[in-house]
C-alpha cells in the first residue's frame, strides 16, 4: 500500500527532529568519549553566556534540560505525547535562539555547548541558522499534527 | 477549529507538555544527586591558575585582558591591561611598561571555549620571552561569580 508523500515527509521530518534532540540531550548527559558525566561540562558552557552570575541556577539548567531535550525528543520520536512534545521543542528552540543571538549581540567569544564539548568558539551564523530550522521544522510538524475542521481525531484519540 | 475543540487542544498540549516534563524530572534528579559527589575543580593544566589562587596573589599578578576592546569596556578584573591579538603590536609597549618581573602574568578571556587567552600567553613566552604567564581557568565569568 503506498503511502502519501506528505505522510512519508512528516514522519522523515518528525523522526529527523527527534534524533537532534536525542543527541544532543544524550551528549549534555554523557560524555561518552572520556565515559564521565558531560554535565560539569555543560554548565561551564552554559556560564559562558553570562546570562547569570549565579552558579546554582546554572547547575540546576545544566542538569534537567538535557533530560528534558531527551524525553521530548524520545516522545516524539516514539508519537507518545506528541504534541506536548512539540510545544516544549518549540519552546526550547526559540530559548536556544534567544541565548545564542543574545551572546553573539554581546561579542561573546564562546563554545555554545549544544552538541556536548566543542574545542572551538562558537559559529554563531551557523548555529542560528541551525536553531532555525529546527524551530522551522518542529513549527511545521505542529501545524500538520494540529486538529483543524470538525474531527479533531487526535483530541479523541488520547482522550480514549 | 471550534472554540472548545481549541481549548481542550491546548489543554492537552499543556498536559502532555507536563507529562513529559515530570517524566524528565526523575533521571534528572538521579543523575544530579549521584554528581554530588561533584568534582567542583576541573584538574589545571600547567599554565592555568584558578581564580582563588590569582585573587590571592594580590599585586603580585598582572592581569592581561586577552578580549576585545569592546568586551574590555564592559567590564574587567580591577587594573588589567588590554592586550589581545587584534591590536598586539600597538597595546604591547603599555603592557611592557607596566609588566614586572617580579609579578605573575594572568591572561584571561570570556571562559570556556575562548582561545584568546592561550593564545596572547603564548605570544608573550614566544615573543616577549616571558616564563611566569598564566591562564586563568574560567576566565571572565569565573572570576566574577566566585
């Protein structure tokens, strides 16, 4: 049975999505080349942007986002609370646009930390671009994934 | 979309949306009370000095702002020169009428991933044939927050 090319683009894109996030929640969690937790890592990172003096906020971001990033990520991936899931990438994607286009205003001349450990300042063009379409992506999937006429058949299926 | 239809829409985005983040919290709790334990202090590589150490040391540091001019601007440790390799051979001689052989040199930029600071202590073992330059681990940010 063919499956339409919509169906077939949504599921490439929603499973395109998912992996991203999986990844990069997994490599903030783990660093899996020197086998320690990547966390200290992170937040140093995440201390880079100086959007905070304070160091336990920082540690509490460090720690739960990444496993935030990975649960939505697997959620999606899995179609368990996808919608949910979308919303909260969506979310985090325009956060990530925020922090970098308010580091790269600043002249910040830092490693992002958004894929775990990087031993060069950050591509700020390159990685907005990148957040971009993410946030493009996951915009997409919601509005496709959406219930719009008279059947909302997604609200009755996870009601059911 | 009907106006109830969009309601229990969002409803049920923001249910999910807490499902999961709640589903997040447990690992996250986990994985933060087993690190504890913390090694607060990364291990210090030869030329770095951690920013107790280069407090401590009072007015026997020279501290070196590796940034930009702008960056400089905004803010920098009490009494560091501006030196960085966008405008090496014109900030050079206001940093060798202030160095000191007796002071330690204390390079630093914005932290992290920033090379500017290994860099211009590079430069001045190379070029100034300095020996006492450091790196100051954290760089900015740290020197601020602890």
């Amino acid at each position: 049975m063919a499956i339409p090319l919509n169906r077939l683009c949504a599921a490439i894109l929603r499973i395109a999505v998912a992996a991203v996030f999986i990844y990069a929640g997994a490599v903030k969690i783990w660093n899996f080349k020197a086998g320690d937790w990547a966390t200290q890592q992170f937040a140093g990172d995440l201390q880079n942007f100086q959007l905070t003096a304070y160091w336990t906020p920082i540690i509490v971001v460090a720690i739960y986002l990444p496993w935030v990033e990975l649960a939505a990520g697997c959620a999606l991936l899995l179609r368990r609370c996808e919608l949910g899931a979308l919303a909260l990438l969506g979310v985090l994607a325009i956060l990530f646009l925020g922090a970098m286009g308010s580091a790269w205003a600043r002249g910040l001349d830092i490693s992002c930390g958004c894929f775990g450990k990087e031993n060069n300042a950050t591509n700020f063009p390159l990685h907005i671009s990148e957040d971009a379409a993410l946030f493009v992506g996951i915009a997409l999937l919601l509005w496709m994934r959406l219930p719009r006429g008279k059947s909302p058949d997604i609200l009755t299926r996870s009601q059911s | 979309m009907p106006g109830s239809s969009r309601a229990k829409c969002v409803r049920l985005v923001i249910r999910q949306a807490c499902a999961i983040l709640a589903i997040a919290l447990v690992p996250a709790a986990v994985s933060g009370g087993v690190q504890l334990k913390w090694r607060h202090e990364e291990p210090l590589a030869a030329d770095e000095i951690r920013p107790a150490v280069a407090r401590a040391l009072g007015a026997e540091a020279l501290f070196v702002d590796a940034r930009t001019g702008q960056r400089y601007a905004q803010g920098h440790i009490a009494g560091a020169l501006l030196l960085n390799n966008e405008s090496w051979d014109d900030l050079v001689p206001k940093f060798l009428d202030a160095w000191d052989p007796d002071k330690k040199v204390v390079v630093y930029c914005d932290g992290g991933g920033c090379d500017a600071a290994e860099e211009i202590a590079g430069r001045m073992r190379r070029e100034l044939q300095l020996h006492d330059v450091y790196v100051l681990k954290g760089g900015w940010p740290a020197w601020q927050s602890r």
